[in-house]
C-alpha cells in the first residue's frame, strides 16, 4: 500500500511540469484552423512559448486575442527577438484555436503585410521568411 501512495504522490508532482509543457493537440483544436486579423498590441517573448497579444475589430467592437508561438529557444534560432513584431504592426494569423479558451489560437502561419515578414510552423519546425518589397 506505501508504494501505491508513493506512486501517486510522485505522479501528482509532475503535474505541473506536465500542463507547462503542454501537447499541442491536448489545449489546441488541430482539426480546425481559423484566421484573424488585428493589430499587434504586445510580443510577450517569455519561456517557454512566446505569446503574441492582437487587437481585433474596430476601436467599438475590439477584441483581445492571445496567440501562442512555438517555443523561444527554436523562435530565437530562427532569427525572432523581442523586437521582431512590434505594437502597432498589423498582421494576419491563421492557426488552431483552442479548446476551451476563447480568442486564444496556436499560430501556424503569420504575416505582416507592410513588409512581407511571415512566420510559418511546418510539421514541429518553426520558419520565418521577409520578402523584401
């Protein structure tokens, strides 16, 4: 019986770490992929996934939306910073929204028409791309 309880104590510690690091398909509808497009509103590049807050709507009927990147270390491997997407900067976002959180999706593909910066996840690799206009 002590072994039993051990187990499951040790089980209920991992608990956390396991929601921290979550599995896409387990918070994200993978099934389904929706767009919006809004204004920047604030890059929060934290460990260990970034979250890219937008604006959307008109200044009456605006909606916050929280949009979650791959994790910062392979976004910093691929050329992102804290200053790469900026407040102010409109961009288009596609990707999977969650299960149970409203206006929150995982980004899958994501661009900045001003300039032509695009951020793209294929498969479980994060890529960027500029087309220089």
């Amino acid at each position: 019986m002590r072994w039993v309880l051990l187990l499951v104590l040790g089980f209920g510690a991992w608990a956390p770490f396991a929601y921290a690091h979550h599995s896409i398909a387990g918070m994200y509808n993978t099934r389904e992929e929706i767009t919006v497009e809004g204004i920047v509103a604030e890059l929060r590049f934290r460990n260990p996934h970034p979250f890219l807050i937008v604006n959307v709507g008109n200044a009456g009927s605006r909606t916050q939306w929280m949009l979650e990147m791959d994790n910062r270390r392979e976004m910093a491997r691929i050329g992102m910073t804290d200053e790469t997407l900026r407040p102010g900067d409109r961009v288009i976002v596609s990707g999977n929204p969650s299960h149970d959180v409203s206006q929150r999706i995982y980004i899958r593909k994501l661009d900045r028409p001003a300039d032509g910066f695009g951020y793209e996840q294929v498969g479980n690799s994060p890529r960027i791309n500029t087309d220089s206009r």
